[in-house]
C-alpha cells in the first residue's frame, strides 16, 4: 500500500472549488492549467491550490475526495480557511523570515 496519494482542492477563476486526488501535486496543477485530466476546467481556470492533505493510500484518498465532494461551499471554505489559518501559525512560529514574506507564501 502506498502512502504518499494527496487530496486538493483548486480555486478557480470563477470562485468554484475543483477537489480532486494525485501523487504529484505540481504536475496535477500544471495539467489542470494545460487543460488535461478534468473536463470541469472547460469554460473557467484554476488559479491555485488552496488545500493539500498528504499521508493517504489510494483507497483513503478517493474516500475522502468523495466527503470532500459532497461538502456544500460554505464547509469547504471553513476547511479551506481551517488549514489556511494552521499554516499561517507555523510559518510564524517556526522560522525568522520576516513577515511579509511569511504572507508571501500563503497566496
């Protein structure tokens, strides 16, 4: 069983939320970007990645893919904001970078 399958969710030019499950986050952005691998991508962009949960088996991510899914927005923006807010807290409490560059990183 491998572990190392990601669950994301890309904010789209049109403000939607795209979920979806990869092994390699980068290339799964760029073929979103390139238009491949979603037909949900025709007719609107992805503009980032605004969640990432790691450490899932293929079974646990497609599992969780589908929770995710079936999330109505307002609990995928708390989740998004959730994880948002965690890692705004360790980028400030782990390093000495100043802080715009600290903020830098969270867009």
């Amino acid at each position: 069983m491998t572990i190392n399958w990601q669950v994301y969710i890309i904010l789209c030019s049109d403000n939607s939320f795209y979920t979806g499950i990869t092994m390699d986050i980068d290339r799964r952005f760029l073929q979103h970007k390139e238009g491949r691998w979603a037909k949900f991508f025709r007719g609107r962009q992805p503009l980032r990645v605004v969640y990432l949960e790691n450490g899932h088996c293929r079974s646990s991510a497609s599992r969780r893919e589908v929770r995710i899914k079936t999330m109505n927005k307002m609990d995928k923006v708390l989740l998004v904001s959730k994880q948002s807010t965690n890692l705004e807290k360790a980028l400030i409490g782990s390093s000495k970078r100043d802080d715009n560059e600290k903020m830098s990183l969270l867009r």
